[in-house]
C-alpha cells in the first residue's frame, strides 16, 4: 500500500496543536483528571508507529499494546494516525475501554480514512506517560495481508504541575483551560 | 480521458486458473465479514490475462457461479502467445457488490490465467 505514505506529511504540516507553551489543560484520564501548564512542546513526524503482524484471510487480531507510543514522565502527546494496509482498526485506552464505544457498535479506522479525511482530524487521540493504547486489527477481507501497519504523527507537550492558587482558579473557571481527553472515555460528566 | 481520483483502497485478487469452458470461477471476493463496518464494494480497474495454449478465446466478466454466471460487460477477446492486459480507461466504470467472476464459453484447450486489480470501496 505504498501509494498511502506520501499522504502522511501533507496532514501532519496542518495539523494544529491543541494548546500552546504557558498554556493550562486539563488531563482527562479513566479515573482521575490532572491539571498541568504546557512547558514545551516537539512534532513527532510520520514514522510507522506499530505493525500488528500478517493476518489471514477474514481474522482479527488479539489486542495489542502501541508500547512505541509510550512518553516520558510529566508528557503528553497528541496524534493523528491511519493504517496503510486494508485492514480494520480498533482502539481502545486504556486496553479495556474502547474508543468511539456507540451503542451498537465500536467505530474502527480503515485505510481510506486517508482519503475520506485528509487531515486526519476524526483519527485524533491523546496518550499520557507511558499510558499506551491498545489496537485491534480486522482483517476483513477475503485474502490474507502480509503486514498490518499503522502511521502516527503529532506533538509531545511536557508539562509542569499547577500551584494551588492556580488550580483553585481553574477549578472555579477564572482561568482558561484545555480538555485533553487522554483515554478512550466518551464525553460526559466528569 | 482522465483515470478516476482513487476513493477507495487499490487491491489484488490471485492468480486465477480457468481450465474448463462455461465453467464461472471466482476472480475477487467482495469483503463482507460480519464484523466489518460498512458494505464494501469494488470497481475493476486493471486485468491481466494469459492464454496457456487456449488459442483465442473469449472471456466474459460478471458474477454469480455456474448457471447462476450473469456478464457484467461484453465479452473480451483473450489473444494467445500475447500479453493481454486492460486498464481502467477501457473498462467501464462498474461496480461490483458481489464476487466477480470469469467464464470462457468455448475453450478448445489449455487454460486461461487471470489476475484483477481493484479499488475497493465502503
């Protein structure tokens, strides 16, 4: 599927970050939310962030860990990704909760998304640390596939921990802030 | 003419071996597994054929197997000792929701070698 790599530069040069440096966000994880001040922030260019391995015909794949997403402390990243083989992808962070959970069906990814969305905007999703997501491979089709591989790009933010004054402010919502979903929770009270 | 913008996801069938006369043989398999999101379809964008000794032959494209077979386009006419080979300005722009397959009404030997490039759909 060679024809589906040259794709990734041209959504990763538009890609916008979602806060900026000595901005405030708020880490939204399963269990806990953190608030955090941007201190920095890198691209992560296109590279093949995982290859989920050879499947045969009409199968899926056991989860598997995107251990190569993992951060360092104190780090967050934002990504946009895509597979570049016809195979079906399914996400979940942490591994037991899956993203885009409708109530009849999980939403997956499939390799035309690259052309459907060219930015890859509906592909977004946020990793903390060494909090790694999970992927699930389909091969739908009626012929095997030697490699299932999927592209990521984005940006790592390091942050700093927020002082007292400073929370209490953006707790009451004197300060602004961003959300920063960083697992597979669908919207809702928090 | 212009070839059309990709929309969906170029794939390939096997290597297909047709060796008996008004016999349809799957040439590429629609996607439907149960677990896939959507219905899939795919347009045939590239043919490759080769006559093993068959001498010239037709070949009719089309779904559906044995007495079910149903020609999805005019018959082709498959050159022996040639390479034999259509690209998707002179195919038209069919889509197929069901497994593509091929049949050669009158083959007097040998047999035919096929092989499909399609755009996947869905």
């Amino acid at each position: 599927m060679d024809n589906l790599y040259h794709h990734a530069y041209k959504s990763a040069l538009q890609m916008p970050q979602i806060a900026l440096i000595d901005q405030y966000v708020q880490i939204r994880k399963a269990g806990t939310r953190l608030w955090r001040k941007i201190l920095d922030l890198e691209m992560i260019p296109p590279h093949q962030i995982i290859n989920l391995g050879a499947i045969a015909a009409n199968t899926a794949l056991a989860k598997q860990n995107a251990v190569n997403m993992a951060l360092y402390d104190d780090e967050f990243a934002q990504w946009r990704w895509y597979p570049i083989d016809p195979f079906q992808v399914s996400v979940y962070n942490p591994a037991g909760i899956a993203k885009w959970q409708l109530r009849n069906r999980q939403v997956g990814i499939t390799p035309d998304i690259i052309t459907r969305d060219p930015l890859l905007v509906s592909t977004e999703i946020f990793t903390w640390e060494d909090e790694w997501p999970s992927f699930e491979a389909l091969n739908y089709s009626d012929y095997a596939i030697a490699a299932s591989r999927i592209i990521a790009f984005g940006f790592r933010y390091i942050t700093a921990e927020v002082d007292a004054t400073t929370t209490a402010r953006l707790v009451d919502g004197l300060q602004p802030y961003t959300i920063v979903p960083c697992s597979a929770l669908g919207p809702g009270p928090r | 003419m212009l070839t059309e913008l990709n929309k969906g996801i170029i794939r390939q069938g096997a290597v297909v071996n047709i060796a008996a006369a008004a016999t349809a043989t799957t040439l590429y398999q629609v996607s439907n597994n149960a677990n896939q999101i959507g219905t899939k379809s795919f347009k045939l964008k590239k043919l490759m054929v080769r006559s093993n000794g068959s001498g010239d032959v037709w070949l009719s494209i089309g779904t559906g197997l044995g007495g079910a077979f149903l020609a999805s386009y005019p018959a082709i006419r498959v050159l022996n000792n040639i390479d034999n080979e259509w690209q998707e300005v002179e195919i038209p722009n069919i889509e197929f929701f069901a497994d593509m397959t091929g049949s050669i009404p009158v083959l007097p030997a040998g047999s035919l070698d096929i092989q499909a490039e399609v755009e996947e759909i869905g």
